[in-house]
C-alpha cells in the first residue's frame, strides 16, 4: 500500500534537497549541485500542486501541464512558472546534462530555497 503524501513532507523533501543541494555546492560539484536544486524545484511545485488541487502530478511533464494550469486559474503562481522552468532548462537540462554551467548557475541554485518558501506561501493561501 502507498503512503499518501502530504504538501508539508513534500515540501521537507524539497528543503532536505536545497540542503543537499548547498553541501555539494560548497565541496565543488556544480553539476550534482544543480540537479539537486532542480529536484528541489521540483518537489516544492508538487507539493503546492498537490495543496491546490488534492493531487500530486508524478513525472516533470505533467508536473510542468499541472503548472501551467494553475496558473491560469490562480494568477499569483504565475510568478513561480518562470522561475520553474528557468530552473527546468538551465539546471536540469544546461547544467546537469551537458555540463553548460555558467554564471547564473550557482545563483540559481542558491535562489532555489527562496522558491520554496514562495511554493509554500501560495500553498497556505
């Protein structure tokens, strides 16, 4: 039987993997640094998903599909839609799949607990 999660543990999830995220950052490894920033990313626009709606998406696509639609019917996540796939194409795909990491990564990463905090603002809304 499945557990059913919660937008709180999501949430806890996705601050241990902006943790996660900061200790590689800081032993050098960009590259797992910015995956796990991502990931982060990821959890936190779930768990608010899964406040909004009553359901958790699954898979990044339908994560992506359930994003874009909250934000048609709730305009203050529209903020959040930037910053998710910035963060989509820069960090998953830029820098952890190629190793086109640049400038702007390591600002991404450390911005990415802000976004947390931002997802959870609008989940207790």
């Amino acid at each position: 039987m499945t557990q059913l999660q919660t937008p709180q543990a999501i949430f806890a999830d996705a601050r241990a993997m902006q943790a996660q995220a900061l200790e590689r950052l800081a032993h050098g490894d960009i590259r797992d640094a910015a995956e796990k920033a991502w990931c982060a990313t990821k959890r936190a626009t779930d768990a608010l998903i899964l406040a909004r709606t009553g359901e958790e998406p699954g898979p990044t696509g339908l994560t992506s599909d359930c994003l874009d639609d909250l934000v048609i019917s709730e305009p203050a996540a529209a903020p959040l839609q930037g910053r998710y796939y910035s963060r989509l194409s820069q960090l998953h795909g830029a820098c952890f799949y190629t190793g086109a990491c640049n400038q702007h990564t390591e600002r991404r990463i450390r911005e990415t607990a802000q976004y947390i905090s931002d997802a959870e603002v609008l989940a207790a809304a």
